[in-house]
C-alpha cells in the first residue's frame, strides 16, 4: 500500500474536482495522504474535511494551482 494517493483535478469543471477528491477519502487508509492538485481553491471542501475526521494543509502554488495534502485526523 502507498502512503500517499496523487490526485489531480486541474481542468475539471465543477462538481466532478469535489466527486472524484471525495471519492479518493472513501478509500484513504489511516495511515495513508491524499494529494490533490486544482487549479482552483477548494473552500467547500475544507468544511467537508473538518467535518468527517480529516486535516490538511494548502500551498497556493505559483503558477496559480493549489496543492491541498489530506489525511486523517489522529
């Protein structure tokens, strides 16, 4: 098993960006990180993350893409 899980988003339209990343959480192991790169800031999401058992953290890179690394809260 991997630690983390790669996700990339960019270019999606909305709602698909949420569906496939939540999708991904159903399937992370305790142990395990997603990565999900999007090229837009996810604010729905934090909420979503908060509120079922999860922590992140975001980089706004620059070339305008955000990176957002998930895991379960411990």
């Amino acid at each position: 098993m991997e630690d983390e899980i790669f996700l990339n988003v960019c270019n999606m339209q909305p709602p698909e960006p949420m569906e496939q990343g939540l999708e991904k959480l159903s399937l992370l192991q305790p142990n395990q990180r997603l990565r999900m790169l999007i090229d837009r800031e996810p604010r729905p999401l934090y909420r979503i993350l908060s509120n079922n058992g999860f922590s992140y953290r975001t980089e706004a890179k620059p070339d305008y893409l955000y990176e957002i690394l998930i895991w379960h809260k411990t």
